[in-house]
C-alpha cells in the first residue's frame, strides 16, 4: 500500500508543478504581451518596415546584413522608423542629427532590455550604471583620463606598436595579403594591459592569449544574443551551448581580472613593490581606481574594480582594434590619402623615430582621415536608450517614458541628407570651416552627451600613434579578391578579416 501511496503523492506533484510552469509560463506570455502593446502604441505616429509575425526584423537583417539594410531602410523612412528584434521588444530606430540631440542630449539610462545581457560580463560599470550611482563612478572615473595621465602613454602605444610591426616584416616578405585584424587585436590589447595594469614589455602570455580570446568571443557572442529574440530569456539562455559557452568566456574574462587586481593588492601591500609603482613612468588605470575616493572618502568596492576594468578593457580594446583596422582598410582604398599622411608623418617627426606628446596636437590631416573613417566604419554602429521621461521630436511626433531608443550611428554616418555623397571618402568633411556649418549631433563616433565616452581621448590619442608608425613603415594596398565583408558584433568587425597587401618603407623611401 505505502509504495502505491509514495507514487500517488509524487503523480500529484508532478502535475502540481506543471501546472504551475504553465501558470507561470502563461503569466510571463501576458505580461510579454501587454508589454509589446505599450511599445507598439508608443510608436503609433511612426511607419516602418513589414514586420514578420514572430522575428519582427531580425530575421531580414540576418539574411541580408543589418547594417546596410538600416541604410536603405534610413532612406525610405526619413528621420526614424520601428525597429522590432522578435515579437516582443520594439526601438525606434533613429538616424537624423535633430531626433538623435532630442534623446542624447539627455542622460537617460541604457536600454536595459539590451544592456542587461552584459551585466555576466562587465558588471555593473559605468556603462551600464545610471542615476547617482553612474555619475559618482563617472566622477571618479574622470581623473584616469586627465592629459597628465595620458600622456606617458603615447611611450606605451609606440612600444606595443612597433611589436606587431615587426610581425609584419615577417609576414610581409611572403609577399601576399594577411588578416590585420588579429594582430592589430593583439597589440592593442597588449597597450591596453599596460595601461590598465602595468604589464610589462613582451608578449602576451597564456593567460592574456586566453583573455584575448574570451573577449572576442564575447562580443559576439552577445550580438548574436540580442538579435536572437529565443535566448533573450535567462532561463532559456543558460540551458543553451550558446548561453554555456557566454558563461565559460565570461569566466575566463573574470578570472584574468580578478588575478591581476588579486596581484596589485597584494604588491601595494610590500613596501619594495610599493615604492617600484610610485617610480614608475606612469600611473596605470587600476592604480588610479585603487587610490581613488569620493567627497565621503569611500573608495570602490572589489566588485565595483574589476566592474569598471572589465568595462574598460572591452570598450578600450576591441573598439580600437575595429578602429584601427578599418582605418588601415581607407588608407589601403584611397592611396592619395595615404600618402598625404604619412608625408604629414614625416614632416611632424623629421629625424626622430617616434612620437611625443606635443606631436599629436599638429596630426591635422591624420586626424582628418581618422574621423572620416569613423564616419563610414563606426566602431560601434548602434546603440540604446530607454526614455526617463517624454520627448517631443523636431518635426511635431513624440514619445513617452520608458519607450526604447536605437540610436544606428552607422545609418546616421550614411544619412544623404546630412552628408553629400555619403559613400565617398572624404576627410575634408572634417576641415575646421566644413564642422563648423554642420550639426553638432551629425558626427557621433563616441556617442553624445552626457554619457558619451569618457575615454575618447585616450582612443584617439592611440589612433594617432599606431596609425601613424603604420603609415611610416609600410604601404597598404587592398586584396581585391577578399574584401571585407562587414559585421555588427557589438563593434563594427569583418566576418572573414581585413585583408591588405603591405610594403615595407625604408627610411630614405620617397613613399
């Protein structure tokens, strides 16, 4: 009787608990629902693509690539349009200089139906932080990037750069195109280590190999998250390889962090290892956030440090690798820029062989050709808002507290009706008379406002440097059998690299 009794009770149990998950499920597919309405209805006065009754746009981005697809799209509905990733979640998707000032100009918070997915990763920092909490991390932050800070680092950037450079030569003598990408992803990795903890001069070890490799997973790991609509619930995600493999790379990531903070710690502990920071050549950014405290004398907690280093080895390494490696691809494409700067180069050096501070500020056509790179390959195409409170659009539309944002600086960057001949490549857009007719939100590689990027002097400061010793060293032609084929992974990448012919300079070449 008792066993017949023991698998009643557990039969019973059994359909108790399905029919709870169904309850739950059906509650959470209500609540989904309710949600999808008061995004839609938000976005009544705004047209845009057919939609399909499950993938919203996604699955026509994926077939055709996002990124030229919202160029079209930014054409046929001019100022923004609905932008729907599955069923259930809806941005307005906006690329017109007024509409982006009316929302960016602003300082509400992340979209954090999409910036929630980085939290594993990154924690919660400052890019993700909002309220008073992200402006006291900002206002610590802020002295990490001070010039005086910066400066000791064009020393930093040369070094590292002239490591890949010498890969190069190797690679060069076999007189075929190679991917940049990778190399120019290890370098600036490896400045970035050195001026986020101090590493040495060499190579990168096996742990920092690993790092590298988890980070580039990473981003597009979790592209590939946010443009597939099934793994934006935890719980599915997680049950998933894709979602196990987010978790294994995360950890990776996390362990390399919380080594080296591990590491630091215990060095500021020894008075030897004390006084060898204090004479270093420069501060590194966890010494600064180490040492940093607020106006109450509260410092960061250890999960705020490695928050903050995380956040700040993503944006500052891979975002420069797409940079950089896109910019190299204009100069490749349109040689009579790049011969112009690389004699501007050569003027500002004269017999000397590497930069110093004072050099970056006479880059004027380099820094031209940067920021028309930037225009056409923004290292990070897209990004999103949630409204904290109504805005009223230029052209009389409206939207209300908590609709959700994207921001498609690719679209904006491409848009004819701010830029004449969008496709063309012209670093003359960038001359001091050309920016000083045009709109302050048409250019907005860094984002904008209040939260744009606290660390844009420091990324372009690097431009100018690599750049720079690339240009003087070698030539750079297109492969026109494998050009790239661009991809949104978080950051603007190519999905089968950046493939260039290169040509070692020598020091009396007229090149």
């Amino acid at each position: 009787m008792g066993p017949v009794l023991f698998s009643l009770s557990l039969s019973r149990l059994g359909l108790w608990a399905s029919g709870l998950i169904l309850a739950l499920g059906f509650l959470k597919l209500i609540c989904l629902l309710v949600r999808r309405q008061s995004l839609a209805r938000a976005m009544d006065s705004f047209t845009g693509p057919p939609t399909h009754w499950l993938f919203g746009h996604a699955l026509e981005m994926q077939q055709t690539g996002s990124l030229d697809k919202m160029v079209s799209w930014a054409h046929q509905f001019p100022y923004a349009h609905q932008l729907w990733i599955g069923p259930f979640l809806g941005f307005l998707n906006i690329y017109e200089p007024d509409y982006v000032k009316a929302v960016y100009s602003r300082g509400d918070p992340k979209a954090a139906d999409v910036y929630d997915f980085f939290l594993p990763w990154i924690g919660n920092g400052l890019l993700v932080l909002h309220g008073p909490k992200w402006f006291q991390h900002r206002k610590l932050l802020t002295p990490a990037f001070h010039y005086d800070v910066l400066k000791p680092y064009v020393a930093v950037f040369a070094s590292s750069t002239r490591v890949m450079l010498d890969k190069w030569e190797e690679k060069a003598r076999e007189d075929k195109s190679f991917d940049i990408f990778c190399d120019v992803g290890h370098m600036a990795l490896d400045s970035l280590m050195k001026c986020t903890f101090g590493k040495g001069d060499g190579g990168l070890s096996h742990r920092e190999s690993s790092y590298h490799q988890a980070v580039f997973s990473l981003t597009l790991l979790m592209q590939q998250r946010i443009q597939e609509f099934l793994y934006h619930n935890d719980l599915v995600y997680w049950l998933t390889p894709h979602g196990r493999r987010f978790l294994r790379a995360c950890q990776v990531a996390h362990d390399h962090t919380d080594q080296v903070i591990k590491e630091r710690k215990a060095a500021l502990q020894d008075e030897k290892e004390q006084e060898k920071i204090q004479n270093r050549r420069h501060l590194d950014f966890l010494d600064i956030l180490l040492g940093t405290r607020d106006e109450n004398e509260i410092k960061l907690s250890d999960a705020e440090l490695r928050a903050e280093v995380d956040t700040f080895m993503f944006e500052g390494h891979d975002t420069t690798t797409s940079a950089i490696s896109w910019f190299l691809y204009c100069m490749a494409l349109y040689p009579e820029h790049q011969d112009r700067c690389r004699e501007e180069v050569r003027e500002i050096l004269g017999d000397r062989d590497s930069f110093q501070w004072d050099d970056l500020s006479k880059m004027t056509y380099l820094t031209m050709c940067i920021k028309e790179s930037f225009r056409l390959y923004p290292p990070v195409p897209q990004v999103y808002r949630q409204l904290s409170k109504p805005v009223n659009f230029v052209d009389g539309r409206s939207l209300p507290a908590g609709s959700l944002i994207s921001l498609h600086i690719y679209a904006l960057h491409r848009n004819s009706s701010v830029w004449p001949n969008p496709e063309v490549f012209d670093p003359l857009r960038f001359s001091s008379e050309n920016v000083s007719g045009r709109h302050p939100f048409a250019f907005v590689p860094f984002s904008a406002g209040p939260r744009n990027c606290i660390g844009q002097q420091f990324a372009m400061n690097e431009m100018k440097v690599v750049t720079g010793l690339c240009l003087l060293h070698f030539e750079f032609a297109p492969d026109p059998s494998r050009p790239p084929i661009k991809s949104l992974q978080l950051v603007l990448k190519s999905k089968n690299g950046i493939h260039l012919h290169l040509k070692p300079l020598g020091p009396g070449s007229s090149k």
